[in-house]
C-alpha cells in the first residue's frame, strides 16, 4: 500500500497493552490495546480497545473517535451520562474531566492531536 495511504486495522501493527494508573481506578481491572497505526510526534490514530472497567480521565489533549465495538459510558464531572454504543463519533476536547465506564468491551477508532 502506498505511503500516502494507511489502512487503520488491527493486522500488521504491534499492539501496546496498559491499564489505568491505579490512582484514577474506580471499579474492575480494564486492560486497554492499542493498535497505533500513525504517530507523527503530534498526531496519533488508530484503535483501542478497553474490557469493561470504570476509571477516572483527563483530558489534555484532542480527540476525535468513533466506536466500533461495544458499550461504554462516558460522563463529564458534573454533567450528564453520554452512552457510547457502536457508531457513536464525538470529540473531546482538551478540559475535559469525568469518568469512562465500559460496561462491555468496547472498541473505538480514534484520531488525536496534542
């Protein structure tokens, strides 16, 4: 494939393995993958994928995704809860503070812009 054209998959990329900080864990043991497909210093795409869990996030930096597995449940301190359901797209800006729950493992493309 050519190197002006990335296929965003699974196949062919190393995935990397983490879990939450075990300060910011509010509930169960999530296990997040990430297949990084593109990492230009500040822009980074790809997919992630989190087993159900409930943790606390920060964010610093921008983030455009849209789930394609899964359900989760997102919701901003003192605000609402946004269910995150297959097909789902929205954008995070940096500011933003609450708590991301998976409630079944859930798996999103992403792209994100420090």
């Amino acid at each position: 494939m050519s190197q002006t054209l990335l296929a965003v998959q699974q196949t062919g990329t190393v995935p990397e393995i983490s879990r939450p900080a075990p300060a910011k864990l509010i509930a169960g043991d999530p296990v997040f993958t990430s297949w990084n497909v593109e990492d230009t210093g500040n822009l980074f795409a790809g997919i992630w994928q989190s087993t159900p869990g409930t943790w606390r996030v920060t964010y610093d930096e921008w983030e455009y995704f849209t789930v394609t597995a899964g359900r989760s449940v997102l919701t901003p301190d003192g605000g609402e809860p946004v269910v995150l359901t297959t097909g789902s797209s929205y954008i995070i800006r940096p500011g933003f503070t609450g708590t991301w729950e998976v409630v079944e493992t859930t798996v999103k493309d992403y792209v994100i812009r420090l």
